[in-house]
C-alpha cells in the first residue's frame, strides 16, 4: 500500500528516521532554547514522515497540526515571555550529564536487547485504506467514555492553565 | 516494507534522546521539550504496532490520539506554571525552582 511499493521505500525510511534523530539531538542540547523548539518542531515533521510510512495518514496529519501548530507555538511563546534568562553564556545543563549518558545507554541497549530478542510479527495484515473513518468510528462507539474523558481534561486544562497564566494580586 | 523492529529501534532511540535531556537540562522549558520527544516517541511505538498487529480496528491509532490530547494539555498546564514561577522566581532553571521548602 502506498510508499511500501516503492523500490527504495526502506532507504527512504532510514533517512526520515535519521532526519528525526539527528532534530530531537538538537532539541534536547542545544545551548538557546528557541532554537531547541525549532529543532522540535523540524522533529515532528520527520515523525509524521514516519507515520505516512506507517500508513497511519490521519494521525501524521494531526500530528503536524497539534505539535507543530500548537505545542511548539506555546513552547516558543513560553521561551519569549522569559527571555532575558536564556543567553548562551549560562550552564543549561546539570552536574548529571555523565550518569544521564550512562543510564540513557545501557536502557537503549536493553531496549534494543528486548527488540532483537522478541518475536516480533512479520507484515501479513493489509493497511487501511480510511484510516480516518475507522479512528472516528472507535472514537464515537467503542473508545465513547475514554472520549469524554479527554475533553473533561482538556477543560481541566484549559482552566488551570488560565488560573495559572493569571497574573494573582495580593490582597 | 520496513520490518517492525527498525520502528520500534527508532522509537527507543527517540525515547531514550528525550530521557536524557529531562535528566540532563537545567532549563524547565527544554525539559518540557524532552518530555515531548518521549511522548512522540511511544507515540511511533502505537502507531507502528496498530499497522503491524491489529489493523482491523486501528486501536494504537486511536490511542495515540489520546495520547496528543494530553501531551497537549500536559504543555499548556506546564507553560503556565513556568511562567507563573517565572514571575515569582525570576528564573526558569529547575535547580532554581525551591520555594515549596521549608
């Protein structure tokens, strides 16, 4: 289905998947934090990348609209309301930087040890072709309470983050 | 087709990058940005297991939505508090972040 007919579909794969790796590095070291959520934003383009692969073309689309058209906006208005702090010429990392790259490293290889060692299903299943129908059809029928709840907490947040944002005056 | 576990590598890989700035950074804006790359991260994993398990009912698709509705929430309800420490505070450095002490 889709880009999995194409001849160099698995080199294309890796280059996206390279492209997402090489930004969400950048977003995680980079001194200036405005440019760390550039690089988040040019991370999640790569990630829906990953999706179209996966068949999964609502979601990539969703993806784009709610990380990079709203996260990140808010992560950019969050970094500019408290500028004066982020110049390059403070520490922006902790003393954990060398426990932190050991304990990141030995989880990717367990990980990687648990990826290799399991039996993992080989593609047998045809993608769906309408996603987006079936998604919205769970949503509505069987996915209805968890549903629900989401907007409850979307409201919840929507709210605390109003409380919070507002500027509180001392009586 | 690219086989499952090269999804699932790129999602550990991903997981494991924003794992380390969330130990790592001192600005609590950037861990708010790591912990959004591990959310994309297990998001992939969702994804990639609903086309290659169970693609009849697009379960992991659907999951994955809800899991967008509350990385969305968690960074709206996160960026008002770093700012709300901000003003109080004048810092957005987690090591700076004390004044629930004592």
């Amino acid at each position: 289905m889709g880009l999995s007919g194409l001849v160099n579909a698995s080199l294309v794969f890796k280059l996206v998947g390279l492209v997402a790796v090489v930004f969400a590095v950048m977003a995680v070291t980079l001194k200036n934090v405005f440019h760390c959520a550039l690089a988040l934003a040019a991370m999640f383009f790569a990630l829906s990348g990953v999706f179209i692969f996966l068949d999964a073309d609502f979601l990539a689309v969703v993806q784009i609209l709610i990380y990079v058209g709203a996260i990140v906006i808010l992560i950019i208005f969050a970094v500019v309301l408290t500028e004066r702090i982020t110049s390059e010429a403070i520490r922006q990392t902790n003393h954990l930087l060398i426990p932190g790259l050991l304990l990141c490293a030995s989880l990717l290889g367990g990980f990687v040890y648990v990826i290799d060692a399991a039996r993992l299903p080989a593609e047998s299943t045809p993608a769906q072709a309408e996603t987006i129908r079936i998604v919205g059809r769970q949503l509505l029928s069987t996915q209805a309470e968890a549903f629900e709840v989401a907007s409850v907490l979307l409201l919840a947040a929507l709210v605390g983050a109003v409380f919070l944002g507002k500027e509180i005056t001392k009586k | 087709m690219t086989p499952l576990s090269h999804y699932l590598i790129l999602g550990a890989v991903l997981f494991v990058i924003g794992m380390f700035g969330v130990l790592t950074r001192r600005n609590s804006i950037g861990i708010l940005i790591s912990i959004e790359i591990m959310l994309g991260a297990v998001n992939l994993n969702l994804v990639a297991f609903s086309r290659f398990v169970e693609t009849s009912t697009l379960n992991g698709q659907v999951f994955a939505v809800f899991v967008m509705t509350v990385a969305a929430g968690e960074a709206a309800v996160g960026l008002a508090l770093i700012l709300a420490l901000y003003r109080s505070v004048r810092a957005v450095f987690a090591d700076k972040f004390n004044i629930l002490k004592w």
